[in-house]
C-alpha cells in the first residue's frame, strides 16, 4: 500500500508520458467549450479596428468647447447624422463651431476627436424635429467616449497560448477577432465498465439482494463535464471472462485510451480485475492506497502499444468511486491534456474531526465563506463509502492528513470543490 502523494506522482508522471501521443484537431469555435487550445493565438487585426462612440452623442473638436461655461454655453451647429454600421467618414472636413450626431458604435469622422454625451447638452431641433445646434456647459475633454483603434487588442497582440482552457468568456473575445476554428487537443476517450451481479439498472424494478447501479451514471456525467467522451459504457456481471473479452476489443481497436472499472478491486473472492489485468499482460502500477474511501482503487498500464492505455479500477461503493473519480482519475485527463493542476484552497475546521490513523481522508463536507474571504468547514455525518445523501448537502471534499486520529477544531485543512474545474 503506498501513500496518496506517492500514487498522485504515479499518476501525473504516466499522464506526462502519455500526452505527446495524443492527437490535435480543429473544431469550431462554438463547439470549443471545455477543450485545450493546442496552438498560440495572436490578433490578426486592430479591436477596434476604427474609432468608434462610446455613447450616443455628438462628435465634436474638445478645443472648440475649451470655453464652455453656464454663464456662456458654446453653441456647435449639426452637420449631419452618423449611426452604427455606416463607413466612416475620413472625408468630413468641419466647418468652425459645428458637430455631428453619433449613436453608439459609429465610426467618429477623422477630422473630430471627442464625444459629448447627449444628456450632457443641450439640443435644438428644427420644425422636422431633427437636431439642428447643441449648447455646451462645460469643456469636453480631448479622446473623451471614443474608443480608439486597437485599444483592446493591438495587431499581432497575444489572445491566448496553447493549454488555454477554452471557456464561454474566451468565445466572445475569440469571435470578436474573427476567429471561427481552433486546434484543440482531442477529447480523452474513455472506457466505463461497472463491475457485480448485484447491479440493476437505475430504470429497473429491483429485484432481491440487487441494488441500483449509480456510478454507471455518475463516472458518464463526470467524464462529460470535464470534456471527455465515453466510447464504451458496459455493464457485466462477477466474471473475469466478460471483462477480459471487453478489455482485449478495447485494446485491439484502441477506442479507448483510459479505462474506469468499479467494483472487484478489492480481496474477496470475486474480485477479479487486478488479476485478470495481470494475466492480460498489463503493469500494476499501485494496488491499494492509504486513504479513506476508496483504499482498494488500482492504476495500471498496458505498455509496448502504439496507444497507451490506462486501467482506474475503483471501489464499487458510490462515495469510493466518487473519490476516485475526483483524485485520481481527474488529475489524470487533466495532466493528459496538459491543462493546468488543480489547487487545493483552505479553511478553518468547525468542530474535531475523528479519523483512522495513517490514512489520508476525503471527507464529504459543507464550505461557508464570510464576507472576509475567511472559509470554515464542516464535515458532515455519513461518511460511510455506500451513504450519497450527504452528497445533496456537501459542496467540498475535506482532506485530512494521514497523521493522528483526530484533527482538531480550528485546524486548518485542504479543501476542493466537489466537482473540479471544467
């Protein structure tokens, strides 16, 4: 049995081997959410690409409102209208003491620097209700509401470098320098089969001595969330051959480059995978880690392919598989698709937390930060590896160290989000 620590390095040093094997390819830009950028991206234009109003007003030369006062308004005559969509206007030469009306987004007219807000004047219209002059109160600054050209990204300015998560927030930067397809980093593919004869689908009437199969569905919608697609999803009974059988037609099409089995990990007699991995040909790279739940949980490693292929063997209880699905199995697609590693945050324990010595603990808990910043975790009852209904409260997993068989009140403690990071 090693430590958690140890079986993580294990983990992101197979991912760090694995990475280069894998493919890029281009996708559209709507369809990047959750996908690694695997290229630099560099403005192939000026945004703004023209000077533009930043509000609805009148384009106007600041030095001829220098003198605007109360006691003596400057009066600018209005040449015309310019609204968004139109060309600009390089051509319009003013004539002293005049203005044009501008919406927002409408090319200012080079021979104009600033735009007064329309609620900041004063307007007379003529008998077609159109604006004919504006008074002024008070001098308008020089650049004032003109967005200026390549005042948010510069051309050949840096977007985004490769390993870039792609996020809803990059699409509107990313369209708004006409970027229409990104190369990305290809989606995990990912294995699940559910392991015992116990299992009954979650439709099914249960039938005695069957329990539901819920982490089938869990490890699908996991996968899904962090941007990896399921190629195979089974479900079989106690018995090596069926598994063996999945496994040889997963290798021998190479549909899948990460497996997650649960159940049959652990030393009872039907417990089947580490053995059946064994005789397969496949490197066990650890068996049994020091942790609570999920102490079973296996990696392993069919080496000497042209596509590697990864083993997760699970503990078949709910909690188990979520904790391995969420410290072993996420660390590992994200250090495969080279995105960033996740970080613990920290917060205060509100009352002393039993433990088993020498094991480290992810326990289900509830997270509250004050207006301060300051956090607190609770760590909820339930903590059996079959029990969920915590789950419905828990919004963090608190991790407790190996040391002790208690952790004290006001230690401060790791703690991650139940759910990790796209």
């Amino acid at each position: 049995m090693i430590g958690y620590g140890e079986a993580l390095e294990e983990i992101l040093r197979l991912a760090e081997r694995n990475a280069p094997s894998r493919s890029i390819e281009e996708c559209p830009l709507e369809e990047a959410i959750g996908r690694v950028l695997q290229e630099e991206l560099r403005s192939a234009e000026n945004v703004p690409g023209f000077a533009n109003s930043a509000m609805d007003g009148f384009a106007v030369l600041a030095e001829e409102t220098a003198s605007a006062s109360y006691a003596k308004p400057v009066r600018l005559r209005v040449a015309g209208s310019i609204a968004a969509g139109e060309a600009p206007r390089a051509s319009v030469v003013p004539e002293r003491k005049t203005c044009w009306e501008i919406m927002t987004g409408a090319a200012v007219p080079a021979a104009f620097d600033s735009v007064v807000k329309i609620e900041n004047v004063e307007v007379k219209k003529n008998i077609q209700d159109q604006p004919e002059e504006i008074l002024l109160f008070s001098p308008v600054e020089r650049g004032a509401h003109v967005r200026q050209p390549g005042e948010d990204f510069e051309k050949g300015s840096r977007v985004a470098s490769s390993g870039t998560l792609i996020l809803p927030r990059h699409v509107v930067v990313l369209a708004s320098l006409g970027i229409a397809k990104l190369k990305v980093a290809r989606r995990a593919r990912v294995a699940v089969i559910s392991t015992g004869s116990e299992l009954s689908g979650i439709s099914e009437a249960l039938q005695p001595g069957k329990i539901r199969n819920s982490t089938g569905p869990f490890l699908r919608s996991a996968l899904f969330e962090i941007g990896s697609e399921v190629t195979l999803s089974a479900e079989i009974q106690d018995n090596p051959g069926e598994f063996r059988g999945l496994l040889e037609g997963i290798l021998r099409t190479g549909n899948a480059e990460v497996v997650i089995t649960t159940g049959a990990v652990s030393m009872g007699r039907h417990d089947f995978i580490a053995e059946t991995l064994r005789t397969m040909g496949a490197t066990i790279r650890f068996h049994k880690v020091a942790i609570r739940p999920g102490k079973p949980v296996l990696v392993a490693e069919f080496q000497n392919r042209e596509r590697p292929l990864v083993v997760f063997g699970l503990p078949g209880n709910p909690v188990s598989t979520a904790v391995g699905m969420r410290f072993f199995v996420e660390p590992y697609l994200r250090a495969l698709l080279q995105r960033e590693e996740e970080r613990a945050e920290c917060a205060i324990l509100t009352a002393d937390v039993p433990k088993p010595e020498g094991l480290r603990c992810f326990f289900k808990a509830r997270v509250v930060t004050d207006a301060s910043g300051n956090s607190t975790a609770t760590v909820l009852p339930g903590q059996a590896s079959f029990m969920v209904s915590p789950l419905l409260e828990a919004n963090a997993w608190t991790v407790l160290p190996e040391q002790g068989t208690q952790v004290r009140k006001g230690t401060l403690v790791q703690i991650f989000p139940m759910e990790g990071p796209r």
